[in-house]
C-alpha cells in the first residue's frame, strides 16, 4: 500500500487489515500485524491512506 493513494473498503480488506475502532480521531483505522494504517475518507465508498506507523507507537 501507497500513502496518498485511494482505496475502497473492500481493497483494504484484501491486504488482510482489520479495522480497530477508536474514539477522538477523525480517521479510520486499521491494523496488520506490527503497522497501524490511517485512512481519511474521500466520499462514501473511499479512503485515502494518509499515515502507516508502527503498532507500538500507536497505543503509547
């Protein structure tokens, strides 16, 4: 996966991310083993990713 790049719900599932529910950021995010991706939606049936960081850093 690409930063700035587009990608529909059913695409961030074929990587094999899942999403995780959080509260107080405007973003959807989603895990895949060690990475937490940051997606920002384009419309209803889109997303941008915009951030991959590392899962540790995450939840300190």
């Amino acid at each position: 996966m690409r930063i700035n790049e587009i990608y529909t719900l059913n695409e961030i599932r074929e990587y094999g991310l899942t999403e995780k529910s959080v509260k107080d950021i405007q973003a959807k995010v989603f895990l895949n083993g060690s990475k937490v991706y940051f997606f920002e939606p384009v419309n209803t049936q889109t997303l941008r990713l915009y951030s991959i960081i590392n899962k540790r850093s995450f939840f300190l």
